[in-house]
C-alpha cells in the first residue's frame, strides 16, 4: 500500500471516527462521569509532549542543572508560570535563559 492511501485511510478513519461521536452525542449533554476524565486530556498531552523534550539528552533522561541547560530554563519557566501566571513571561524567561545557557556551554 502506498504512503498516500495509508495517510488517506488514516485521516478518513480518524474523521469518520470524530464524526460518530457528534452524530452519537450531539444532541444530548454529555455525562459528568465522561466529562472529568477529559478534563484532564489536555495537561496529560502537553506533560506527555513537554517531559521528554525537557528532560532526555541523547536518549537518557539528565536532571542535573550543569548538563542539562533546558531543565534549569524549564524550572525558571515553571517558576514564573506559577507566580505570574503570564503565558508571556513564561516564554521569553524559559527561552531567554535556555539560549543564555546554550551560548555558555
């Protein structure tokens, strides 16, 4: 099977797959014991996406602040992140001090 139909069939079956549940559920309010668990889908995919960028250099995890310059900006970031709560204080702290401990390391 050629790369272009297994893509086609994977996004026909992934909207088909959408689809069922608008069709199933769309008139009806969802219920709470379904509504919780989704609730937490977003954070779940953003640690899932975040952790292992954060935490592995070449393939094996590294927490030490001197060999790992994005765990130290990921902590500064998170720091920020909780006392400011400003999504752009965020970026240019975690950015500014990851390319600072890259260009001195």
């Amino acid at each position: 099977m050629s790369d272009w139909l297994t893509a086609l069939l994977i996004g026909v079956g992934t909207y088909v797959l959408r689809l069922s549940f608008i069709g199933i559920l769309g008139t009806k309010p969802m219920p709470i014991w379904a509504q919780r668990p989704l609730r937490l889908v977003g954070p779940a995919v953003l640690a899932a996406l975040v952790v292992p960028a954060v935490v592995l250099v070449d393939g094996s995890a590294d927490v030490t602040p001197l060999g790992n310059p994005r765990f130290l900006a990921a902590g500064a970031a998170a720091l920020v992140a909780w006392r400011l709560k400003s999504v752009a204080g965020v970026i240019a702290v975690g950015m500014s001090l990851l390319w600072i401990l890259q260009a001195a390391g």
